[in-house]
C-alpha cells in the first residue's frame, strides 16, 4: 500500500520529538544547530529514536533535517561537502530504521524529509512568529542546498513543517511543482490563534492557496497547544478538501533565549485527543516538542481500535453468501 492509500483509508500515525529523545539519550541540543548536531558522530542514537518511535506504533519517520541546512553547519565550521553529508545521513538513517523495522515485523512505514523554515535557522523562535522578510531568491538560495540534497536520496515524501509564513512556502511549492513535481509534499504552519499562522495571514487564505497545488497531499498546523486543535482543524476544514495533519506540542512555552521548553503543567491523553480531532477531520495525527513514546503510543492504540471497527463493518457489509444459496433454493 502506497503512502497516499494508506492515508485514505486507515490514516496515518506520526512520530514525536527528536529533540525530547536525543536529550534523554545525553545529546545537549541546546545550540543553534539544535538536533542536527547529532549528525555528526551520534547517528546511532537518531536511529534509535526512529526505531523506538516505530515501535510505539508510528507510521511516518520525520528526518533529523528540521534545522539541518548548509548555511548553520558552515557557521559551525563544517564544509559544504561536510554539511550535506551529514543532510543525507539524516534521511539515510531514517529509512534504515524504516527498512529494519519492515524486515523484523513486515509492516512498511515511511520517512518524511523535514524542511524547517528560515526561521528555524534564525534559531531565536521566528518560526513562531515569521518576523522576517526575504525575496524569493534569498528563499531559494537558503532552502536549495538542502532540498536537492534530501530529494536525492528519495525519501517517500517532503514534511515543510513548522511553517510561519505562507510566502516562504510558496516559493517552495512553486519550485517542486517545476523540479519535482513527483514528490509527495505535507505542509504544515505554526499557528498564532485557531484562525491565523504565526505571522497573521488568515487560515482561509492559507488553505486556499495550498489548495492550488496538487502534490500536497496534506496541509495542516504543528508545534501548538493541543487545547487549539479541535477549533483549528474545524477552521481549516471549511477551506479545504485536502487531508488535515496536526501534531501538537505538549503545551509549554518556548523560551528563545535558554532554547528550552517551559513545561504545561496540564496532561494530555494524546489517544482521547486523537478520537476527537479525527472526528473533527484530521487524519495524519502525531506530536512535536516534548512529546515522546507515549504520546504515540496513544495516538496508534486509537487509530487499531478504529481500523479494527472498520474492518468489522466491511465484514458485516459482506453479503452472506451461504444464505443466499439457502434462499435460493427454496425459491
């Protein structure tokens, strides 16, 4: 079954924090390079977190590539050479865990490439706020390095997430649409209430002009308080047909200047959330920041149960073919 079936019909489970794993694995990701400094010589531990994720029940590996681009690695003093190197170790390694996990258990998952924002790189918040301007060069030639790189080494589909700005994005369709047009794409945006992304533009706008590309498969918001997402799935949903992701944070605040999470002191049971939000339209459901394994434990025990209650019903749709027979031949 391909990615775009198995969203159809069963929908899909995503995985949860990089970050939140690689810390408890001892990575100090508290540096602008954030996760991506554990591409140099920890790509065990990355591979251990897909692997865990994977079996917690996730369907879709997102690449260590969020803040992996060419221009943070060379500020660090790595080559050019170096730093896509490291790029596409990150997909490598994802669809390693992906294969090994088929091989052990014979279920096929995939691996999203991640494309963080120019915000991202900023690395002081701006992907939740979107507070910068670039022209749509300056766009190409910050994501270009990294993009070819990832679409060389074929993952199943693009993940542009943590998005602040729908004009950033737009460059970035626009090229796939003209280069790669076969590339399955999710696009998902931070959010700064239930009607707007992060830098104001309104989510019907957001959702209209996503609707204009065919090859998104997905549109959606990510790294939000889950207590948002019932209300912008609902808002989202008016605007487009395409299929909703979401993948919330655990609710802290992002503190840009000790690059932590403050904690929510409130707890989420992610699989009762997932009920409500597929109900509400959503159907590729994971978690972000300081989310871990049982989050998306949660969230694959709701998606068996309902699979299992779908399965059922086909059963009973069946048409009885010994009775049949049976009435048949009294007739």
């Amino acid at each position: 079954m391909d990615l775009i079936k198995q969203i159809s019909s069963k929908g899909l489970v995503l995985d949860g924090a990089m970050s939140t794993a690689l810390e408890k694995q001892g990575i100090d990701t508290n540096t602008d390079l954030w996760t991506a400094v554990a591409l140099d010589k920890d790509l065990d531990k990355v591979y251990k977190v897909h692997m865990n994720y994977f079996q917690a029940g996730a369907q879709m590996a997102i690449t260590d590539t969020y803040q992996a681009n060419v221009q943070a690695f060379e500020k660090h003093g790595y080559s050019e050479d170096k730093a896509k190197e490291m790029i596409a170790d990150a997909v490598k390694i994802a669809k390693k865990a992906r294969d090994d996990f088929e091989k052990k258990t014979g279920i096929h998952n995939y691996v999203a490439a991640s494309v963080g924002s120019y915000g991202a790189y900023l690395a002081e918040g701006d992907e939740f706020r979107g507070d910068y301007d670039l022209t749509k060069k300056q766009y190409l030639d910050f994501h270009l390095p990294r993009l070819q790189v990832l679409l060389q080494n074929k993952p199943d589909c693009l993940a542009i997430e943590t998005q602040p700005k729908l004009d950033e994005v737009v460059v970035l369709l626009d090229w796939l649409k003209e280069n790669a047009p076969e590339m399955p794409v999710y696009v998902s945006f931070t959010l700064h209430d239930t009607t707007k992304i992060s830098d104001g533009t309104p989510l019907k706008k957001v959702m209209e002009k996503i609707n204009e590309y065919d090859q998104v498969f997905a549109v959606g918001a990510n790294c939000f308080k889950p207590f948002l997402a019932t209300t912008a799935i609902d808002k989202m949903r008016e605007f487009t047909k395409k299929n909703i992701i979401v993948y919330p944070n655990l609710g802290g605040i992002y503190n840009e200047f000790e690059r932590n999470w403050i904690p929510f002191n409130a707890k989420f049971d992610f699989g009762k959330l997932s009920k409500e939000w597929y109900e509400h339209g959503a159907c590729i459901i994971g978690g972000c920041c300081s989310t871990g394994v049982k989050e998306i434990s949660q969230i694959a025990a709701f998606y068996k149960i309902l699979n299992n209650q779908k399965s059922k019903q086909k059963l009973d749709l069946k048409p009885n073919i010994n009775l049949m027979k049976s009435t048949r031949s009294k007739v």
